[in-house]
C-alpha cells in the first residue's frame, strides 16, 4: 500500500484561500481524470466539503507523488502553487488512512462530531467509481472509513461532543436561545437544494419554522426538496418552491436566509440585502453602502499618527491673548512634577526630572517653572490639551434579517454584515466561533476506535498484498503435481485408476504439507508492519513468474470491484 493524501482544511488555510481554492463538481472530475493520467498515481479520489479539499492517491513513488497532487491541486484550484503550498498537509500510508477515518467520525471537523462528512465521503467514492479513478485500495479504504465513521457515532456519543455545522450556525445567529424558541414562526428562506441545503431546511423545519421557502436554478431539485420536507411525519411546516429569480423578493419576506450553493459568484450582494431590509419593514433608514465601505476601511486602516498636540498631560483651558510669557498665572498652584511633564511636552525635549526630585520648595518649583517659560517663548503659547467631542454611536437596531451562509466560496457578500438590522454568520465566522468549543469526553473513546481501525486495516492490506504470490506459489506447485503424474503415466502405462488416483492424493498432500506452515507464516508476518516485504522474499526464493502473480492479483481486484462498484454501503 502506497496511499498518499495532500491537502488543505479550516486547520491548515484561512478561509479566504479555501474559498478560492474550492472546486466543483465538473472541476473535482477532471482532477481526478487528470489525476490518474499522471505518472506516480494509479487510483485517485477527492474529498471536497465547504471547509477541506483532499486528493487521496495510490502512488509507487512518495517525493513525486507529493510534487504531482500539490501541482494538481493548484492546477485545478486556480491557486497559485506557491502560494497553495504552505497551506497544504500530506500524510503517507498509515497516517493517511489515521487522517480519514478521524475525518469521518468528525474529529477533524470544524463541529467536532457532526455526522455530514459521511455523506460527503459517501458522495467522494461514488464519484471516484463512476470516473473508474477508485481501485481496490481506495474503494477498501472509504469502504472502511464509512463503516468506522458509522462504529464512532453508534458505540459512542460523539454526537454530544458538536452539532452538525447547519445546527451550530443557527445557534450562532440565535445568539444564545434556544433555536426551537428563536425560530420558532419564523419563515425561512433556503437557497440552494443541495445535501447541506437539504440539511438546512429539514433543520428548519423541525425548529419550528412556519414556512420553508426554496430557491434553486434547477426547479425540479427545488420541488423535491419541498416535497420531502412537506411529506415528512416529523413537521407540519409549509414549504414552497421558487426561481432564483424569485429570490429578491423573498429576502423581503424571509426572517431567516440559509444560502449553500455551487455558485462561484456571490448569490446575495449587500445592495440586495440592504434592499430586502428596507422593503421588509418599510420605514427603514436608507442604507448608505457607500459609509459602510468606509467602516470597513476604517478598521482595517493602521492607526493615524498623534498630533503635534496630543498626548500633552496637562488639561490646561483655552490661553488668552496676551498671555504673560512667564505664565505664573496658568501655573500658579500646580506643583513642580506637574509643570516638569508639561514644559518637556511642550519643547520637545526632556527636561531633567531629578530636578524635581531634589526637593519641591520654591527653588525647585522655580527652576521647572523656568523650563516651562523657556519652552512657551519657544512656541509661543502653552498648548491645552483637546479632548475629542463626544460621538453619538447610535445603536444599532435588533436583527430582523438572519443571513447563515454555509457556502464555500461565499455566497452573501461580507459586507452585508454591516447593514443595520442583518445579522450575518458565515463559515469564516463560525471557525471563530468554534475554535474555542469544549470537546466531549467521548472524543478520546472515538480516538482509540480509530486507532484499532487504522491497525487492523493497514493488517488486512498487507496481508491482502502477499495472497497472490500466495496463490502464485500453490498454483505453480499444483503444475508440479500435475507435471510429475503425467511423467509418473509415460513410465508405468500400465497403472490402474486406483492406483494412480491414490499416488495423486498422496503426492498432493506432501505438497500442501510442506507449503502449510510457510504461507500461513508468511501471512502472518506480512500482516505485520514491515511486513511488506515477506512477498518479495517469497516470489525470490520459488522463482515465481511476477505475471503469474500479476494476473492472480488483477483477477482477485476485478472480482472485488464488481462487487463495490455497485455503491458504496
């Protein structure tokens, strides 16, 4: 086993490149095309969500199959390699198959214990098997990882240590209550009717929504998906389908937005956003998208240099004109620390405050007093100290849009976040919010299954890689067999069928006696780790013919693929 997997997640890349890196469906196909076109590789898959794109591959060789998948990748994500490369993770045969069988009991999600990335799992392989790029080993592999993701949540209660990511952004727009209390008469809009849209809306549904409105560019998708939710035992929620078309007018409607799209362009701009508040309530202040721009930049902008005159440390009042260059009215009662921080302020230099600690009578008060006359003829008067106006921030209103975008590359516009009376929670904002999460004592239960999971599976492919030159060496020796009896038919043509019957079965059992225990060890020690190399030993020393095995072992995978390639289970 050679299995490679390079790639990137919430846990290696900021957002902003997930984003621009991520694929669709037609491009994932071409990369796994392309991706078993190359030189290193013989099989490939994709694990593309809204928060991971993995290349899973069996390679013969490790440095060229890193260097192929990584330009691959960057190829196909229009992400410049080196700009992609330090984002990216690569995990090699053992720690590759650790890494997905953690991915799929959820512990590398960004809800520790959410249960979708079965299905996105599920939806990897059977792409891989419809583009004929998944062989025996990673068939074996996301075979395996479905069934120990399903072992995790049924032996343990992973599911308490996260939520599904759908659940956990609805908890983050609900801001504390309850969801079942916050959504509860809500109406909905859901756009998109893809898995996690689907999720979304049946999400929905049972919180309590009074009605689930579903936007899609494929109106029979749409309709199905309402047909589900509207057919479901569990809720009595009304559901409708509408075009995309239909989508500005609904967000005037809609108390709760859930965008998950393929789209590659924003699906909700700020203008239609501001434009769904405004017509939703009616009276609502014009949104000047222009200021919240500059909000924005105002933010992002590096601190303003202070003023010639701030940071002064004493809050003098306005000079008069005609203010006595001495000053001994502005300084009159004010002690000699005080006038010593001010005159160094006001000149620009420091004035030797151990002058001031030699004493605080009339000499010592005379001599800053001294200081500061000096710096006021230098500049012409004593700065005072201004204080910035008060500001009224007015507040801002209570949410009556709630915007959830799970979409990966967005599909609602950041900006909208700034809009007064919207409330936007998208994936950049929900890693934040849960990269501080408690995770469940159950987490360590899961992580020891995974563990016996990657041993006994790693075991079953090594032993799996030596049954053909097994095979191979039992076959050879059954032509032996048959070789030495019909030598045996030439020097004695007179011999009976019952003798010859019992010279056959008795020279097969030496042979099946002398093979017993070497192929039962070998298997056993190629079961082991290191124990790859039993089969080469072997093949050496019977001088087995590698296309005899070769065939063996093309016969066994042509027979096992038949089997998986009717669906994943």
């Amino acid at each position: 086993m050679s299995l490679l997997v390079v790639g990137l997640s919430h846990r290696s890349a900021p957002v902003s490149v997930l984003e621009r890196a991520s694929l669709s469906v037609e491009a994932q196909t071409k990369l796994l095309q392309d991706t078993v076109a190359a030189e290193p590789a013989s099989e490939g898959a994709v694990l593309a969500t809204c928060n991971r794109i993995e290349l899973y591959a069996d390679v013969d060789k490790f440095h060229a199959g890193v260097a192929e998948l990584s330009t691959l990748l960057a190829q196909h994500s229009g992400v410049g390699l080196e700009e992609l490369t330090p984002y990216l993770y690569v995990h090699y045969e053992d720690r590759a198959v650790h890494h997905l069988f953690s991915v799929a009991c959820g512990l590398d999600s960004m809800v520790v214990g959410e249960g979708q990335i079965l299905g996105q799992i599920k939806d990897s392989l059977a792409r891989a098997q419809e583009t004929h790029t998944a062989g025996r080993l990673l068939n074996d592999l996301f075979q395996q990882a479905l069934r120990v993701g399903k072992r995790a949540h049924s032996e343990t209660g992973i599911d308490r240590a996260g939520q599904s990511l759908v659940t956990f952004g609805l908890e983050q727009l609900a801001l504390g209550t309850p969801v079942e209390t916050w959504a509860r008469g809500k109406k909905a809009l859901v756009i998109g009717a893809g898995s996690m849209s689907s999720l979304s809306a049946a999400t929905l549904a049972r919180a309590g929504v009074a009605e689930v409105v579903v936007a899609n560019r494929t109106p029979d998708r749409a309709e199905r998906l309402v047909r589900i939710l509207t057919e479901g035992d569990d809720t009595d929620v009304t559901a409708r389908a509408v075009p995309m078309t239909s989508v500005p007018f609904e967000l005037t409607r809609a108390d709760v937005v859930v965008s998950c799209t393929g789209a590659t362009g924003l699906v909700l701009t700020a203008d239609m956003v501001a434009a769904g508040v405004e017509g939703r309530v009616g009276t609502a202040p014009v949104v000047d998208l222009d200021a919240v721009a500059e909000e924005d930049a105002r933010e992002s902008a590096p601190p303003a240099q202070p003023s010639a005159e701030d940071g002064c440390p004493v809050d003098l009042p306005t000079v008069r004109p005609g203010f006595s260059v001495m000053g001994e009215a502005a300084v009159a009662g004010m002690d000699a620390a005080t006038l010593e921080q001010h005159g160094a302020w006001a000149a620009g230099s420091a004035v030797d405050r151990r002058d001031a600690a030699r004493g605080t009578g009339p000499e010592a008060d005379a001599e800053v007093i001294g200081a500061l006359a000096a710096a006021a003829s230098a500049i012409g008067r004593i700065p005072e100290r201004r204080r910035p106006e008060p500001v009224d921030v007015p507040q801002r209103p209570e949410p009556m849009l709630f915007l959830l975008d799970l979409a990966m590359p967005r599909d609602v516009d950041a900006a909208a976040h700034r809009l007064p009376g919207v409330r936007l929670v998208d994936i950049e904002s929900l890693a934040e919010a849960s990269a501080d999460a408690p995770m469940a004592a159950d987490v360590d239960q899961v992580r020891r299954i995974v563990s016996d999971e990657v041993a006994a599976f790693g075991a079953a492919q090594r032993a799996a890689h030596i049954t053909p030159t097994v095979v191979a060496l039992r076959t050879m020796a059954a032509d032996v067999v048959a070789g030495e009896m019909a030598r045996l038919e030439g020097r004695l043509p007179g011999l009976d069928d019952k003798h010859r019957a019992e010279i056959t079965q008795t020279v097969r059992r030496v042979v099946d006696k002398l093979l017993h225990a070497p192929t039962v060890r070998v298997k056993q020690l190629a079961a082991e780790p290191g124990g790859t190399g039993y089969a080469d030993a072997l093949r050496t020393l019977f001088d087995l013919d590698p296309e005899t095995v070769a065939s063996v072992s093309r016969a066994e995978e042509s027979t096992e693929m038949n089997a998986e390639n009717r669906g994943p289970g």
